[in-house]
C-alpha cells in the first residue's frame, strides 16, 4: 500500500482538527441522515440504517442508498429534493420485479448489496431475485433496471430466451452466477458474467442490454468469433476472465477495457460493432506507443483506461523504445488514431516532471484520474541530489506534466505557508483541471477536504468546525462538523461511469460525523454546472 494513499476506512473515527475559519464557505447541504430529526422530502421519520450510498457518475444532485431500516428495506433513489423507495420485497406494483403474464404475482424476495448506482440519465440497476413466494424453490435471480418509474427485468439466470445472454439456444446465465452490471445512459445496461454454452462450459460473457431488445453479447472469453474475439491476428481470444474493474463506461456509451488476449495485452473499446484494440503489445504501428521511435512497442501491465472526452482514454502501460532497451513505464493518451505520451523520461525531458532536475523514478499507477482533457496522478522523482520526493501531477492531453503538491515539503507545492502535505484519500479531477483532495496536512496532522485549482492556491473547502445545513421539520439549521469521511479511497472514476462521491458537475457527496444530528451525508453542487466546475459555482 502507498503509505501517502491512504484507505479512507481508517479515518472513519478520527476527529478533525482543522478551525472553521480555515474553511471558506460552500453551501453543504444535508440529504439523509441515520438521525430521524433529519428530514428530507420522501424519507421516513424514522432512525435510519443504510449503506451502498453513492452519488451519480454524472452529479445532479442524484443519490442512491440501500436501506435496511425495518419496513424499509430496499434501493431507495434521491433526486430533485426528494427521495424515493423503487425496490422492495414481498411486494407487486412498481416497487415489485414488474413481471407479467403466469409470473404477475412474482415479488423480490433477495437482493444483493453493492448495486443502486444510476446511469447518466438517473436510470439505476441492481441484482436480485424474484418468483412466486409460495414457490420459493423455482425463485430466480436477475437483474433489474429501474427506468425512474418502474422496475424491468433486463437479465435472468437459466433461461435462453430474450432475458439469456443473446447468445442463442441453450446458452444461459450460469445458476448461482455472480452478476456484474453498469448503468448506461438511455436506459442501457452493461452485463459482466458468466455463462454456460451447449456443452456445459462455461465462460466470462460481457453483454449490453438495450431497451426493448435482446441482449447483445460484447465479448467472449475463448472464443474466435470475430464479434467476440481480440481480432488482433486470426484465431485469437480473450484468454483471461476480467471484472468490472478492467472496465470503463462513458456517458455516451462508449466501452473501454484492459484485456489479456491470445494474441497480447492492450486496451480494447468493445460493445460498438466487434471488439477493437487501442493499444497492444509487440506492436510497432498505430496500436504501438507514439513517441516519434518508429520501434517502440509496448511490453505490459496496461492499467484500466480513465474515459477523456467522448472517443479519448488515458492509461499506464510499459514499453521499450527499441529492442535493446529496457522496459519503463509511461502515461499515454488515446485519442483514437494513436497512443501519444503524457508522461515518461526521455532525453529531451519533455515529459519529465518539470520540477528542477528531476526524473522520474517510479508512477504510482493506481492512482490515475481522468476527466475531459486532464488526468492527473501521484509519482516519485529522483533528483541530482538524491531526493526521491514523491507529488501529485496533472497534464492536459497533448501538453507536458505539471506538477501540483508535494508530499512533506513545505513551500510552493505545500497546502499553504508553514504546512506540507503527509497523505492523500480521496481525490477527483474535473474537467476543468481543477483537484478535490481529501488529505492530512502537517503539522498536527489536520485532516480536510481542499480544491487545488489551476492558477490559485490550494484551499479547503471542508473541515471540522466547519458549519453545514441539516433539514429538520422546523426549518433548515446549522450544525458542526466534528469528523468527515468517504466510503471509497482512491480516484473518483465519475469518467468511467463508477459511482462514487464525486459527479462530472462537480457535485460532492461527504459523510459526515455532525456535532448534534450525528451520521448525516452532506452535499454540495456547483450553481453554474458546466464545463469550468467550480469556477462561477462555489467561488462565485
């Protein structure tokens, strides 16, 4: 683990320290809390317990959790101001699975947890199973798209029909298979899972569902299909099971991925006509790395592509110059006719560091961030000196690095006069260049989240003391941050189509510890939500 990268479970407990006056104001607001006193349009007065609670990839104010509270259990969905339960179990109507015909009186009566999150358009998904609960033995799990007004069946288990893979007679999702799926926008879905040919053998089958039709099958481990194959040289495939986590999905339903093939390693887009390779290994062409070496070629460890604009993609790959040389690692940007580098040591420097004589010594590749034109990531560099520090960088596509904190050095890349940066949490970068952070700065070790802007100095926009606004049933009033955390550590992947804390508007959803109403979920939206996120929104 990346002692600077810290998981953000850990800081659950802490208290902050930071003084309110460090803190310029931005308006957060509260939308759900476990204290019933917390009163939200839609929410029951009741205490409440819930979890999976994320914010849309695309922001707008869209929140969903999972609640578990008795007699309100299910997927509850926020937007507008209000919440609103769209799943629940033992029930018909349009909380129920919405099946028809024989199955009409069909209710959920299981659910899996870590589902809820919501395409770009606000349409969510989630896994569950439904049948007749007086016959609970022939009960079976699928997966469900809520279109914002009702629940549809989009996928099912053990069936070769149009809620099968697509795949055609006797193909079917395997019994007892572990979902993955994804939102889309315009109500589509990306299906992750296996399957189970004719024969009984069984393989990973990535699949889009789109409204109103059957499912189409993307991608197919093992087989030679061209619609389903690598197509980097005849006969090849996909020899290598994958997750969602390999995977990126962009509000125009573009599909990207790092995939090992028969043939090689490289970055697929998949899910748009057969799949097609933007990089791969042992390739000295378009598919090779663009560092103006008619040798180079890619050698491995390809990291998951971070989304850009529509048809863009970032990610760490290894490559050699020449065949004499040694394998490095490099930040490239596809842009769909070549792989350009972003970042790496050459001779030249022109994708070094740009900070004294600094080379780097090692990318922390984990970290990689992406939105619109910028991605942003944490490195170490040697320096003449023999310094190894280790910052944060962000690089506009097509220009050069530029470095933006570094960690325990006070001074021009430090938080502000006097203190230095010790660790980071979470982060996110928006399409403007702009970072969130969540980090403890030293001394005294102060934990707060901060806007490192372009241009500006960094400064926080959340700490303890800090004051938020709570609805309650006599008006909205103010209450003290005694601590606040995030459910996820790491980059807020909003690019590539994860909920998380952080939305492409530059919305931010915050848990936060609350001196008298407790464990309330705090957010914040920009008031001009377009491209520049944050400028002319929280600065005003």
């Amino acid at each position: 683990m990346n002692p600077r990268l810290v998981p953000l479970g850990l800081a659950i407990s802490l208290v902050l320290a930071a003084p309110c006056a460090l803190a310029q104001t931005v308006p957060w607001r509260a939308v759900i809390g476990t204290n019933s006193s917390v009163v939200v349009p839609g929410l029951p007065s009741v205490a409440r317990s819930y979890g999976d609670v994320v914010l849309s990839d695309a922001g707008g104010g869209r929140v969903g959790v999972r609640m578990s509270s008795s007699n309100y259990a299910g997927y509850w969905a926020y937007k507008q101001g209000a919440w609103a339960q769209y799943m629940k179990e033992g029930v018909t109507g349009v909380l129920g699975p919405g099946r028809s015909g024989g199955e009409a009186a069909h209710v959920f009566l299981d659910y899996s947890s870590g589902f809820g999150a919501a395409g770009f358009d606000g349409q969510r998904v989630f896994v569950a199973k439904a049948g007749n609960p007086a016959d609970t033995v022939n009960a079976t799990w699928g997966v469900w798209r809520w279109d914002q007004q009702k629940n549809v069946e989009i996928a099912r288990v053990l069936t070769d029909g149009t809620l099968g893979p697509g795949m055609g007679l006797d193909w079917t999702y395997a019994a007892g298979v572990s979902f993955g799926v994804r939102a889309m926008s315009g109500g589509r879905a990306l299906i992750n899972a296996d399957v189970t040919s004719p024969t009984s053998q069984v393989n990973r089958l990535l699949v889009q569902s789109l409204p109103g039709a059957a499912n189409q099958p993307c991608m197919l481990r093992n087989s030679t299909s061209r619609d389903l194959a690598p197509n980097l040289v005849a006969g090849d495939t996909f020899d290598t099971a994958w997750d969602f986590n390999a995977l990126a999905v962009t509000p125009g339903n573009r599909v990207y991925g790092a995939f090992s093939a028969s043939s090689g390693d490289g970055i697929w887009e998949v899910c748009n006509g057969a799949p097609r390779a933007r990089a791969a290994t042992g390739r000295t062409d378009a598919l090779g790395p663009d560092i103006g070496v008619a040798t180079a070629q890619f050698t491995s460890s390809f990291t998951t592509p971070r989304p850009g604009n529509e048809g863009n993609v970032y990610f760490f790959a290894n490559f050699r110059p020449t065949s004499g040389d040694s394998s490095r690692a490099g930040l490239f940007w596809n842009d769909g006719a070549s792989n350009r580098a972003l970042a790496m040591n050459d001779a030249s420097g022109t994708w070094g560091p740009h900070w004294l004589d600094a080379t780097w010594s090692s990318f922390d590749t984990g970290s990689l961030m992406s939105a619109g034109e910028w991605s942003a990531f944490t490195a170490t560099v040697r320096t003449g000196d023999g310094g190894t520090p280790e910052g944060l960088w962000r690089v506009q596509a097509g220009g050069t690095p530029e470095l933006v904190a570094l960690f325990d050095l006070p001074g021009s890349y430090g938080p502000e006069s006097g203190r230095s940066w010790s660790s980071f949490y979470a982060r996110a970068i928006l399409s403007n260049g702009d970072i969130i952070v969540s980090a403890y700065t030293n001394p005294n070790s102060e934990y707060a989240l901060w806007l490192l802007k372009r241009g500006a100095a960094p400064r926080r926009i959340l700490a303890a003391g800090q004051s938020v606004s709570i609805p309650t049933s006599s008006g909205i009033v103010a209450d003290t941050v005694s601590s606040f955390s995030f459910d996820d550590s790491g980059p807020a992947l909003y690019g590539a189509g994860v909920d998380s804390w952080a939305g492409a508007d530059g919305s931010v959803l915050v848990q936060v510890n609350a001196a008298t109403y407790g464990n309330v979920r705090v957010m914040a939206i920009p008031s001009n939500p377009v491209d520049l996120i944050f400028r002319n929104g929280y600065d005003g």
